[in-house]
C-alpha cells in the first residue's frame, strides 16, 4: 500500500474512506504512485468485538448502531495513523491499531463502552499490543455503565433499530411514488453506505431508516461495468462469532442487501467505462459514510428514485453532481436534469460546457463540433443608439468617430436572444405578435440615449434561410451585449438592478436584452455546445423564467393589441390628398420618425392618425443621392431626429404624395441644423411667408456660406448662381456639385484604368490596424482550410511579404493537394494581381473580410487611352505609371461619370468605374490633359447631344490635343488617326431645300 509511512516500522498513514461496524475501517492511502484511484486497506480494531448491525433478514444486536456512529463521526474523512498487528487468513481480515493524532482509537472505543475486549488468542499472536490498557479501560466503562454497559432500563432494547423491509435486504416493498409524493422538494436527511459508481448511492433515509437507491439527478458517471454474479450468492458460515477469528457455534445471520453487492463484487464484472474507478473514488471520499440532504426530485419508470444529493464541506454545502461535472467526471443527462428547477439544470450545462473546453477527465479526448459562431475580443465601445430595427437589433453611433460621419453607425444584435419578427411589407409579411411592441419597447428606451457596447461574437448566417444550401449568399452578423448608461426607470420595467462596473464584471449599467426577455418581448435561444453565447447568459435565463412564471408578453396567453396604420407612401397621390384636412386640423401634431429616406425627407408615423407619411421640408433641400455630402445629410438627420417622437406642422402636399412642411424636435427646427452645417439650400421660391422660422433657416444658411461649410466649400460672395443666369454659368455651377476626392493611386492597368484609395479614409486605417495585430506565422492544415474562387483570404505579398486581404481568382482544380499548390489572386484594397503559392495564404476573420475592398476602380475621363496591345499602348501605360504611381503623391480626382455596368468586382480590371479627372495637388494641368498634350491619348467622340458641361470640358481638354497633333507627338507622328467605328458619330444630315 502506497503511504507516507515508514515501511521499516510497519506504520501507514492513511486517510479513513468508511467505518463499516463499531470496529473496522477503510483506510486509504494518502498519495498513489499509479494514475486511478490509490490503495486501500480494511482494518478490523485488534482484540475488539463492537455488536453486529442487522444482516438480511435479522435485527441489531443492542447498541450496534450507536457503535458503528461513534466511531464513523469519531474518524470518517480523516487522517489517521495505523499498524498491521496480525491477520487471520482463514477469514481474510487483518487486525491493527488505528491512532487519530496521538490516541489510540481502539482505546477511545473502549472507554466510551462501545465495544468488548477478547482476551483470546495471546498465545497464537493474534492479539492487540495494548490488550491490558484495553482490559483496563473496558471495565472502568462497565463501572461507570458506559455505552453496551449501561445499567438504564431498556437501554438496550430501545438501542435496536426498528428496520423497514427496505433496510433488511427487501427493497420491493419500498413505495418510491408515495416517498416522492410525500417528500418531494424537501431536503431528507440520510447517510450514504455505499457508492455503487460516482452517480449512484445507496443511503438510509433518516430517522426510518428506509435504505434506498438514488440516482444523481442531472448526471451520469462513467459505468463500473454490468456484475455477471451467479442467481445465489453463497453465504458462508465463517465459524466465528468473534471478528479476531475464534471459532465459535453460533451461525452468522443472512447479508443485508447492502452487503450483498458487497458480497458480488468478487464475481466476475466486465469492463469498467474510462475514469469509472476515479469517478466513484471521487464521490466515496465526499458521501461515503457522511450525513447527507437527499432532495428528490423524481421516479424513473422502473421506480428509481431520482435526486440532487449535498454534502457538508465546512460551513457551506456542496452539489455532489455539480462537483462531479465540474471535475470532469460525469455528463449532464436531459431526461432526469428535466425533473430539476432550471437554475439548477443551467449551473450543471454550463459547467459540463467548461469541462469540455478544457478536456477534464471523461472529455479529454472531445471534439467539439463544427459551429459557424466566433468570439470577438475587445470590441467594446461607446455611442448612442441611433435607430431600432427590431426588438434584438439596434444601431449604435460610435463615439469614436466623427459625429455625423456615415461610419459611425454599427449594427448591433443582441446576444442570445431571438425577439418576434417584424416581417418585410415588400414580401407581404406582417409582424409577428408582439413584434412592434419588442421595437416600441426598446424605441421609447434607447433612441438618444448613451450606451456601453460589449461586442460578443459573429456569426455566418445565411440570407436565404436555413433551408439554403452551401452555396448561398451569406453575411456575417455582429452579436453583443448593450448596457444603458444612465437608465430612466420606467414603470414595469423588470431587470436585475443597475451594477457599478468591475474588473471582468458586466459594464455600469441595465442590460438591454435581460430587460427585453424579463418582459416577455424575446426568448432566450439555446445554443449548442461550444458555440459562443452572451458573457450574461445565466441572466438571460433567469430573466426568461421570470417572465414566464408572470406569463408576461409571449409567454401570456393574451392576443397583443392590433393596430391598423395606413402606409400612405405606398398609397396613390390622391389617397394623401384625402388626407390633407386631417393633418392641418391643429397646428403641430405630434409623430414619430420612422425612417430618414434623405436629407431632408422622412418616413413618419401619424399615432393620432394611425397612419404613415412621406413629409419633407418645405424650402430646403439637400444633396440628392450618390452627390457629394448626401451621406452625411442623411446621418445628421438619423443622429438629430430617426425614431425620435417629433412635432410637424404641414402646409400642403405635393403631386408625387409627399407632404411638405416644417419639423420640430425639443422645439428645435431641424432645417436649420442641415443649414447650419452646409449639408441643404434654402429655396425662397417656396415662398418664405407660408414657412415658419423662414428668417432663422436664411441665417443659418448665411453662416454656413461665410464658414465655407460642405457644399459651399467653392461658394465666392457674389458669383452665386441666380434665376436667369446664362447656360454657361449653370454649367459651371452644376460642375461645383461635382464630387471630389482626395485619392492616391495604387495601380496602373493598360488603356488608361487605374486603382486609387480614398486619402483619410477611417476604412483604410482600421484595416490595418487589424492586419497589423494578427499572428500569422504557422502554415495553414492541408484540408483544413480549402479557399475556392471568390473567397476572401489574407495572402502574403511579394514585393515585400506583407499580408493583405486578397480574392481567389482562380485556383487549383479540386483540393488542395501541396503547399506549392498555385492561387491567382486581387489585392482588393490596392487593385493589384498576382500568383501564390498555398503557404503564402490564411483564412480570414469575417469581422475582416467584411469591409469592402478599398481600391477603387478609375479611368480617365472624356478621353481614349490605347490598350497595351496597341499601338502606343505600352508607351501610355509607362507614362501614366511614372507620373501617378506614387504611394506619397496625393491627387484630386473629380467624379465625372460612373459605370455600374462591370457588377461586382471578380478580379483585376472588373466592377464599377469612376470615370475622372485627375488633377496632382501640385499640377497646373489634368492628367487628362497630359495624356493627350504627349500623345498618347485621344479625345472621345463627342456625342450630339452633350449636357453643357461636358461641351466645356471637351472645348478645354481639345486644344492640348491640337497641340500634340500639330507636333506630331505620340500616335499624331505619321498624321490624323483614322477614327475606330465605335467612336464615329452619325453622319451629318445634308441641308436641303424645299418642304420637309
């Protein structure tokens, strides 16, 4: 046996695992130098005798349980010091002398009359060391009527059990359904006597002593195997009454039931499952023996008893089946986790969830499986929520960026929660019940409002539904968790009460989806194992059992309330003229915004009216879509008024439906903020009488044109564009709302195509910060990562081994087979092309993959630039690379015309263009104009039909073609080229006379 002791001495230590009767032990060894659980021994008190509790069918011998309980409370679970004196063979026991600290336990057995001294056997060796210091303190008990000697009338009849059928070896007449019944819920108390494996105990249920069998609740330890005993057990008469084997006539009573699975476990057994043996080690040492509470929960089929077991450690109490799944020694089981209270079925499939992450014992050869959901890490941030698209999606402005700037807005989705759906009017689907009451909730809570951001996790989701195959569109969705700052109590609202923020503690602050589920306006969604979930998602759970124990929202059995809205956007224009006289009944009326269309016009929502409109300002407009500052109209407007409760006042209603007139938010005009910051125009045309707070929209917009703000950033007093003004002036003024971007250029194709990236852009900057911070050293796993066509990867570059994001252009046909295996891939933030080997390629983050590609597709605008298989194709390709290929060179491109046409970008030289002019910030001339001033380009063919500025950008751009013609540079060296087909214009009509 493995111990600390000194074997030359023949002292063990040991620490006592059972107390079997009034005289023995189990003793097992401190440490163990084999995996498994370690050694044991069974030691019988030397030269003692404690009374014999009840066997099958028989009764106790007077005070043999109050034997047997001295000396369990007296040593069971502690460190003990012992010594083989002798053994009997023919019996198989061994005899010794157990000390508890420096006290002889068979000592203090004796003293408190317990158990009787047996002087026999001296001569043959078999007798305690300490034989007269027992005989000593034997019969000064007896003197002073201690324990079996106590001299109380009917001590010793009452010291005799009253056993039920149970505890004598008859269990079929234990009744589990009325036990159940009469106890269910309520904390029994017992002491466990035996540990069949670590999720099944056998316990006497106190003070009836009915001995029963109960299965852990929730849990299932490793099996020790099915016992293939013989039909009959054989119950031999070992011919000694006295445990220190003197013979003896009296026959041994028939085994309890306890002791017969004790008795059958020398049969033959097969097979125990891995860590069964450490599994019921595990709980031995924590109940065996020990008092217990016994919580029934429920009765199997088979009329096994089913409970949650606890165990004193110190002052507190222990779940034994919490314990064991945290230790990794046994699995949450559904069926009998269902008879339990959910708190307690969720603490046991979260622990089993962490026990798997780090491969505890039974999980250690786990593979989780194959989930579409990945953590994000330090992603939180600050803002305020902007819109709610539904009851578990919001739109947060992030603090971050620039107030007002379009790349502010994140889209946030609740983690782990599912809320009703508000359906899609295009598709004909109505929301689903309690749908606008989830959003309406969260609208009248949030918008406005400062919120701390805890981003979770992303997940791949399909847009074709779950029914789609591999091959569908899909998109990654962001998931967090949102906390309100400053929380306005509002009556009903039912939520665990606002925390101060901890260290790796949930921020300050109402958890935004606990509210929403307390409420009863979402569910919380059950993931599967491994995925990832809310870092609150125990809350979550409590919040839903709330709810549905109040039988609040979707979990009441109540109809929500319907209300009808009349869509008038969708109506005809006389519909909305029918409406009129309703809406200027009063003054201002009250609405809420349910969606910034543009600038300066509005989806609202008319509560009085139960209905929706189109309305817009009367006398201010703004950019119109795709012009410059349309965005950032449209994101002042969603930061100052989206989903806010608004008053209008309308004046009249326009041919197309759309009601016009003035807004007010807080008693704020909000023209006046588009105005102020250069994002709208007044027109006076509307006529400033009928627009109330004309002369402060005047003044606003007189500020933003002395301040040069946005779309007056060219704005020269007194050169402004009036009614009347010539063609060639509306031209020039049309041409200032051109937009403009600051660009550099990244790479250069043949016939006059080139990319460029946006000077400034916060995309750009944050995409490298997150290439930055990427460990990229190990190869990807041959068939762990197969990219195909279309996928975006990260792959290392060429020139100068950075990583950068890439799309597969092509590849390999079928798996990849070798590292060496070969990809074409596009650069998609800088346009160009190249050929990789498999080792130079990574899988990508989707919260990575998801921006957009950067590099923009340009070609120089109003002229024909040759193709490199031409003539002077090559030549015009060198030039443009040597005069703007330049990462520090910065230029102006001016948008003059887009060509949508290409689609969606599938490698180098495809998707949208941006026909421009490019203009170095030190230049005094185009690149457009340097093209064609050397010769190496030409101008288009001009069309018959040219707007006005188009006509005064080919009248400019033709004199420096005249100048290469007339010098013979370039392509102009032998004369005038003859025009391609496609250039030539229809022929010119001949004058006639006569009558048409």
């Amino acid at each position: 046996m493995a111990s600390s002791g000194t074997a030359a001495t023949g002292w063990y230590r040991g620490r006592v695992k059972a107390v079997t009767s009034g005289d023995c032990l189990v003793i097992t060894a401190v440490t163990a130098n084999k995996p498994g659980p370690p050694p044991e021994k069974t030691i019988t008190l030397s030269s003692l005798i404690a009374p014999r509790l009840a066997r099958r069918g028989g009764v106790d011998e007077p005070f043999a349980w109050d034997s047997r309980e001295f000396l369990r409370k007296l040593c069971i679970g502690k460190e003990v010091t012992f010594r083989v004196d002798y053994a009997v063979p023919s019996i198989g026991r061994e005899f010794g002398s157990v000390f508890l600290g420096d006290k002889n336990v068979a000592m203090l057995v004796v003293s408190e009359g317990w158990a009787k001294v047996r002087e026999q056997g001296q001569q043959k060796g078999e007798a305690s060391p300490f034989l007269a210091e027992l005989l000593r303190l034997e019969e000064q008990a007896k003197q002073e009527g201690l324990g079996r000697w106590s001299r109380v009338p009917g001590a010793a009849e009452k010291s005799i059990r009253d056993l039920p059928p149970s505890a004598i070896g008859d269990p079929s007449n234990l009744d589990a359904m009325g036990l159940l019944a009469t106890n269910k819920g309520k904390p029994m108390q017992g002491i466990v006597e035996q540990v069949r494996d670590g999720s099944t105990v056998r316990v006497y249920l106190l003070p009836e002593f009915q001995f029963v069998q109960v299965f852990v609740a929730g849990i299932q330890a490793p099996s020790m195997g099915r016992r293939t005993a013989p039909d009959v057990i054989v119950e031999t008469e070992v011919t000694s009454d006295e445990t220190n084997g003197d013979a003896s006539t009296e026959p041994r009573a028939p085994l309890t039931s306890a002791q017969r699975v004790a008795a059958s476990a020398a049969a033959s057994v097969e097979v125990a499952d891995p860590f069964a043996a450490e599994a019921k080690y595990f709980t031995e040492t924590r109940v065996l023996n020990r008092e217990v509470r016994i919580v029934l929960e429920g009765v199997d089929k088979f009329s096994n008893l089913i409970g949650s077991v606890y165990y004193p450690d110190g002052e507190s109490a222990k779940d034994l089946a919490l314990e064991l799944i945290e230790n990794g020694f046994a699995k949450y089981v559904e069926w009998s986790a269902n008879m339990m209270e959910e708190e307690a079925k969720r603490r046991l499939k979260t622990a089993e969830l962490q026990a798997k992450k780090t491969r505890l014992k039974i999980w250690t050869n786990y593979v989780p499986p194959a989930t579409n959901s990945k953590a994000i890490h330090d992603q939180n941030f600050t803002g305020k929520v902007v819109e709610v698209v539904s009851g578990d999606c919001i739109i947060v402005a992030d603090d971050a960026v620039p107030y007002g700037s379009p790349l502010a807005e994140r889209r946030v989705n609740l983690s782990s929660i599912r809320c009703p759906k508000m359906g899609n009017p295009r598709r004909d689907e109505k929301p689903a019940p309690y749908a606008r009451e989830a959003k309406e909730f969260l609208r009248t809570r949030l918008i406005g409002k400062q919120v701390n951001v805890q981003m979770e996790y992303s997940r791949k989701v399909s847009l074709d539904g779950p029914t789609a195959g591999p091959a569908a569109d899909s998109r990654v969705m962001d998931f967090g968790s949102v906390f309100l700052s400053s929380p306005v109590k509002v009556e009903g609202d039912d939520a665990s009460a606002p925390a101060a923020p901890t260290a790796g503690s949930q921020p300050a602050g109402v958890n935004i989806a606990e509210l929403l589920v307390a409420r009863g306006f979402g569910t919380v969604i059950r993931h599967r194992d491994f995925e990832e979930r809310s870092n609150f998602y125990d809350a979550l759970l409590a919040a839903e059992s709330r709810a549905i124990n109040g039988k609040k929202g979707i979990h009441s059995a109540r109809d929500p309330p319907v209300m009808h809205i009349t869509d008038l956007l969708t109506a005809s224009a006389k519909k909305a003229k029918d409406f009129l006289p309703f809406l200027q009944r009063g003054r201002k009326i009250p609405a809420v915004v349910e969606y910034v269309l543009s600038g300066h016009r509005f989806k609202l929502l008319i509560p009085k009216e139960t209905c929706s409109i189109a309305f817009s300002f009367s006398g201010v407009r703004c950019p119109g879509r795709e012009e410059p500052y349309s965005d950032e109209a449209i994101a002042l407007m969603r930061r100052k008024i989206m989903q806010r409760d608004v008053e209008i006042e309308v004046e009249t209603v326009d041919r197309t439906g759309t009601f016009l007139g003035s807004l007010w938010e807080s008693k704020t005009n909000m023209a006046i903020a588009l105005l102020e910051n250069g994002l709208a125009r007044f027109q006076a045309s509307f006529g400033t009488d009928r627009i109330p707070d004309a002369h402060l929209l005047e003044q606003a917009e007189q500020s933003a044109k002395r301040q040069k703000l946005k779309i007056w950033e060219n704005y020269v007093e007194g050169e402004e564009v009036s009614n009347g003004s010539s063609a060639a002036a509306a031209a020039a003024a049309e041409s200032k709302q051109k937009e403009v971007l600051k660009v550099v250029v990244t790479e250069v194709l043949g016939g006059g195509k080139f990319y460029v990236q946006t000077v400034g852009d916060q995309k750009v900057a944050s995409i490298q910060q997150q290439l930055a911070s990427l460990s990229l050293q190990e190869a990807p796993v041959i068939g762990a990562f197969n990219p195909k066509k279309g996928d975006i990867v990260l792959a290392q570059f060429s020139a100068d081994n950075s990583w950068n994001r890439a799309m597969i252009v092509n590849g390999p046909r079928g798996a990849v087979e070798s590292p060496k295996d070969r990809f074409d891939v596009f650069y998609i933030d800088y346009g160009n092309q190249e050929v990789v080997p498999y080792s130079q390629l990574r899988p990508i983050d989707p919260s990575v993959s998801a921006t957009p590609g950067l590099a923009q597709l340009c070609s120089l605008a109003y002229i024909k630039v040759p193709s490199l298989e031409d003539d002077f194709g090559q030549e015009a390709a060198e030039y443009l690379s040597e005069t703007i290929l330049s990462s520090s060179k910065e230029f102006r491109a001016k948008v003059e015309e887009r060509d949508a046409s290409g689609g969606k970008v599938k490698g180098q030289g495809t998707g949208p263009i941006l026909g421009v002019n490019l203009v170095a910030v030190d230049a005094e001339i185009s690149i457009n104009a340097a093209m064609l001033q050397e010769g190496l380009a030409r101008l288009e063919k001009r069309k018959r039909w040219e707007s006005k500025d188009r006509q005064v950008a080919f009248d400019n751009l033709e004199k420096f073609q005249d100048e290469a013609r007339t010098a013979r540079r370039g392509m102009w060296r032998y004369g005038d080229i003859q025009s391609d087909d496609e250039d030539s214009g229809p022929p010119a009509r001949k004058g006639t006379t006569g009558k048409r």
